[in-house]
C-alpha cells in the first residue's frame, strides 16, 4: 500500500525566503505524486503533478518539485516566499492513474512573515 | 458545471440525527470521490465513483455512512445517527479520468455535530 509522509506540520519563513516543503513517499509501484494547495475557507487547488516524464515539475504560482526515486521524496519549493503562499499545502500519491483514490499526507501549514 | 459545487457550505445538526451532503462535480468527469478532513488530520479517503462501476466503499468508516451517485452526476453522501467525532469537513473531488490525473475539489461542506 501507498502512503505519505510530510515532515513538519508547520514551517514558517520570512517574505523573501526560500520555501521547503518536504515530501516523502512509500509506494511498491512507480507513483503518481500531487501537491495541492488550500487556503482558509477553500477547497484544494492543484499545484503541481508528476507523471512520470520529467523529474523537476513546475507548477503555478512560481512552485516546483522534483521527484528523487532514490530518497523516495517529492519536496516542494519556491525561491522567493510572497505574503500569498500563507496557506496550508498536502502532498498525495497515487498508483494508478484510472483506478485507485489519491492518498494525501497531513499537511503543512505554511506562514509568511513580513 | 464550471466546478464542482457542494451543499449545504455548512451544516449543524444535533446528535443522533441523520445528515445528507451532496456534490455536484464537473459535467463530464466520470470519476466522483469524497473525503473527511478533520484538524491536523490531513484528507481521510472514504468513498470512489467510477463510471457505472462498482464504488470503492473502502474508506467508510463505519455503517452509518453510505454514499450514492446518481446518474453518474449528483452524488448524496449520508450520515445516520451523527455523532460528534463526525464533525469535520466534507470535501468532493471529481476527474476526468482518475487519481493519476488530478482532481479538482469542491470548497467542502463544514458538518457540526452537537
């Protein structure tokens, strides 16, 4: 079975700042790796997926994250921090693509400090 | 429609009583899922349309919750005799064509139990 790990139920940085939100997966099969983003009162909005084509993805809003088999991990990140990112962010996997519900890890609130 | 809409945004409801949410996804999307998000939980996978398939009933956590989509559209997810560990919030997702794609979420429905 899949599952997914986020280190770190909340990270704070400064308006500015690189943002590093951390991801780590257990699958037995090559996954398919999702960030979302939800902020207050919202329901979740993709960010960001890999499929299986290339390892570094970019996303909106000026997020990427690379997808290393080797550390089993799929980490987020953004160079510059704005006010706006302040949001909570959930890593998920999944399997497969026409069958099985996306797994999602406990989240991470992100705050940004002027 | 251009979303998927849930209702009620908010419901409170007294002990023992039974509730009924629904979800509207997006026209075409065939696969339909729901999930519980309660605070520092992360997203709780309970239930998985696909097409005129079978569900996924797998991650119901008790008899008392039971979900139908009729159609292949509206989808009604039900609570009998509520208690109050059900409060939380209700989120719909929809897709095109399974988890590997992506889904898109409505903005949940916020259950009370009193």
């Amino acid at each position: 079975a899949q599952s997914v790990t986020q280190l770190g139920s909340h990270v704070s940085v400064s308006e500015g700042a690189l943002v590093l939100l951390r991801c780590n997966y257990s699958s037995s099969v090559p996954p398919y790796l999702f960030w979302y983003v939800q902020y207050p009162n919202q329901g979740l909005q993709l960010l960001l997926k890999y499929t299986s084509a290339a390892t570094l993805v970019k996303g909106i809003n000026g997020f990427e994250a690379e997808f290393k088999k080797s550390e089993t991990s799929f980490h987020l990140t953004k160079p510059s921090a704005h006010m706006s990112d302040a949001a909570e962010y959930f890593c998920a996997v999944s399997v497969n693509q026409a069958g099985t519900a996306l797994i999602f890890g406990k989240g991470t609130t992100l705050s940004v400090s002027s | 429609g251009a979303g998927v809409s849930q209702s009620p945004s908010n419901k409170v409801t007294e002990k023992g009583k039974d509730v009924e949410l629904r979800c509207d996804p997006i026209s075409g999307h065939t696969a339909l899922y729901w999930y519980r998000q309660s605070l520092g939980q992360g997203l709780e996978f309970l239930i998985y349309f696909q097409g005129n398939s079978a569900p996924d009933k797998s991650g119901l956590p008790s008899d008392r919750f039971s979900a139908e989509r009729t159609g292949g559209s509206v989808s009604t997810l039900t609570i009998q005799r509520t208690q109050q560990e059900d409060s939380a919030v209700y989120l719909c997702a929809s897709s095109s064509a399974g988890g590997g794609y992506g889904y898109t979420f409505g903005s949940g429905t916020r259950l009370t139990i009193v």
